[in-house]
C-alpha cells in the first residue's frame, strides 16, 4: 500500500465503507446482466419504442439500435434512431 | 405422503452448497425427518466425504438411472441418523450422464419413501444445473458477501423464476459480523435489497466447518459451532417452524460460554 493511501485511510473521515462502495458496483453491473439475460428484453423495448415513435417519426427501422451501455459511474439506455421525416401529427 | 424435493443451488462455485445440503439435511434427520441427500455433482462428487460416508458407497446415481442396481442399492444410510440417507454422484462420469427427464423420475421414485428430498446442485448453469433442478418444487440459492457471489445469485434467481420456481429463498453463508459492523463486508440487509428475496438463513463464517469436514460430521451435530446452529434453525424454518433468523450478532451467553468450557475440558 502506497504512503498516500495509508494516511488517507488515517486522515480521510468520509472514506466510503468498502461494502457501499461493493454494492453500488453491484447494482450497477447488475441493472445490466438482469437486462442482458434475455435479449428478449431488448427487443421488446425496440418494438415498443418503434410503434410509439413511429406515431410521431418516419424512421429507418433496419438501422435502428437500442443498448443498455456501462458508462464510468450508470446505466445507460442508448438509442440511434436514423429520422426520415416527420409525420403531420405533429403540426395537428 | 407429502414430500418436499429442494434444490440447493449457487451459480457461483465453492461458496457452501454442498455443506449446506449436508447440514440442513443431518439436521432435518435429528428431528426425526425421512431425509435423502441427491449429489447431482457428478464427476466432483463430494457430499459422500462430507457426511463421512465415503467408505460406504457401493453404487452410485449414475448407476441408479442406467438400471446397473436397484435403487435401493445405491441409497446409502447414514452412519448417526435414522431415516438419514445419500445418493452419490458418479465420480467418473460426465454430467451429460444424467438427463434431467431421468432425474424427475428418478425423484419421483424417492418421494414414495421420503419426506425430504435435498438436491445438492453443482456449480455453473449449465447441464448439472438443469438436471439438479428438474424434479425438484423448491429452490434454495446460497451466497456468500461478496459481489461475484451475489451477481451469480442473481442470474441463479432469474434462471430458477424462468424454470418456473416462484420463490426461490436465499442463504447468506460465510457472514462475518465484525467485518460487516465497520462496513467492510455486505450484511444482510444490504444483500436482501439488492436481491430481494425472501431469506431463509444466516450462516456465520466458521472454523468450526472445516472440523466438521475434516472429520466427516456435519456441524449441526456439534453442540457450540455457530454455523451448526444457524443450519439448525434453517431445518427449523424448512419444516415450518416459526424460528427467528439467525443474524449475525454474537451471542455471549453463560450458557454458550459454559458449553464451550465443558467442550474445552473434554
Ligand atoms: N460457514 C462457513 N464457514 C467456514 N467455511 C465454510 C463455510 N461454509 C463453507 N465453508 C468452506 O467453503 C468450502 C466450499 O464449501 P462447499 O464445498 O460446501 O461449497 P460448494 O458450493 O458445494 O462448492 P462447489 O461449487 O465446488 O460444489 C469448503 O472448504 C467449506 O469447508
Ligand atoms: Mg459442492
């Protein structure tokens, strides 16, 4: 252990306890397996978004991509939807 | 007769299956239960030196669905408890041995005889896991603190919920309670929030478990072992007893410190 770390551990009052530091790891890493168990997951997601956004969009429903991504510290749903147009709804 | 069949199962290997199957099921059998040990772990068959019945064994489970015994033949009794009995894995074979089709009608065989049927599961999630979970009606999923141990009891919980297992219940094993106290260690509750399932045990870290294992006596027959006593109280809970969770906190009693002088002095 590095000089540093020791005194930090000495010093440092607000040093996270290492088990929040394990369970916020865990439900982190976990929000993402729970979803990946099933591909299922992810393509239901797809066809929901893709039927409410058609109401509004034309989208390229070939290119379109729907993840759940690990990013530094969450869990993020990212999607890339290639618009076409829009649709008159929206001047309704 | 109502017979329950329960499946101790992990995901992650090594972290007490297969002493949690021996111990639940001795002590199941000290309250006078009808009690068979499945080890479903063929190829590292263990459960055999754990109950201290290796010497014992003649046939096997393998043996068993491929009609070379009776089944009878390969049920081996117990060397302290009546109505106590194990089924042994095969140690030369696959796991592919075993289909889970022969596996349900394997246990539909010993629900005729016994009142509790324990599957000890062995690790992964791939056949031996299908095959320890398809005759049996209730799951038990193990865990130690850790976040390799929980992430794995997740998955287990989502592939039991998926095989049709409504609530599977959950063991923490191997807590260690000062660790937990200065926050270096998950506790109960922060386990039970992330995998929210009903709880079943607590079982404290315990040198006495490696005794036990050397010595081929599960812990529970042990009068001061804390894990032993812990494992009691989850066969309690098994037969319905309303009996409260062990949690962790150490229990200083005269009586625990009498008991463990006249251990001392023996
Ligand atoms: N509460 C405990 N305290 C101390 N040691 C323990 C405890 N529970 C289990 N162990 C030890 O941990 C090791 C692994 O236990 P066990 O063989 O029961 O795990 P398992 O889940 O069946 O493993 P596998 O996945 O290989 O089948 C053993 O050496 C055992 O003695
Ligand atoms: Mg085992």
């Amino acid at each position: 252990m590095a000089l540093l770390d020791i005194l930090n551990r000495i010093f440092a009052k607000e040093t996270v306890n290492s088990k929040d530091v394990a369970k916020e790891r865990l439900r982190l890493v976990l929000v993402h397996d729970r979803a990946s168990v099933s591909s299922d997951f992810i393509n239901a997601l797809k066809e929901d978004l893709i039927k409410v956004i058609r109401e509004y969009l034309e989208i390229d429903e070939e290119q379109l991509s729907v993840n759940l991504e690990n990013e530094d510290n969450s869990v993020a749903l990212i999607a890339n939807i290639p618009v076409r147009g829009f649709k008159k709804v929206v001047n309704e | 007769m109502e017979s329950k069949v329960i499946v101790i199962t992990s995901g992650k290997g090594g972290v007490g299956k297969t002493t949690t199957t021996a111990n639940i099921g001795t002590a199941l059998a000290m309250m006078g239960k009808k009690v068979v040990l499945l080890d479903t772990d063929i190829g590292l068959r263990n459960l055999d030196v754990v109950m201290g019945l290796e010497n014992r064994i003649v046939f096997d489970i393998v043996d068993v669905v491929n009609n070379n015994c009776k089944l009878q033949q390969a049920l081996t009794k117990d060397k302290r408890y009546e109505g106590l009995y194990l089924l042994p894995a095969a140690q030369t074979k696959e796991k592919t041995a075993v289909s889970p089709h022969q596996m349900k009608n394997l246990i539909n065989e010993l629900k005729k005889e016994f009142e509790f049927i324990l599957v000890d599961c062995p690790a992964g999630i791939e056949q031996g896991f299908r095959n320890a979970i398809a005759g049996a009606d209730e799951a038990v999923v193990v865990a130690t603190p850790e976040i390799s141990s929980v992430r794995d009891a997740d998955r287990i919980i989502g592939l039991l919920e998926a095989s049709g297992f409504r609530e599977p219940k959950l063991i923490i094993n191997r807590l260690r309670s000062k660790m937990a106290k200065r926050g270096d260690m998950m506790d109960i509750d922060d386990i039970l929030d992330i995998l929210s399932i009903e709880l079943l045990g607590v079982v404290p870290e315990d040198e006495y478990i490696v005794v036990s294992t050397n010595r081929g006596e599960p812990a529970v027959t042990d009068t001061v072992s804390k894990a032993g006593a812990a494992y009691r109280r989850v066969a309690r809970r098994i037969t319905g007893q309303d009996v409260e969770i062990y949690t962790g906190e150490e229990t200083s009693s005269l009586v625990n410190r009498f008991m463990k002088m006249v251990k001392l002095a023996r």
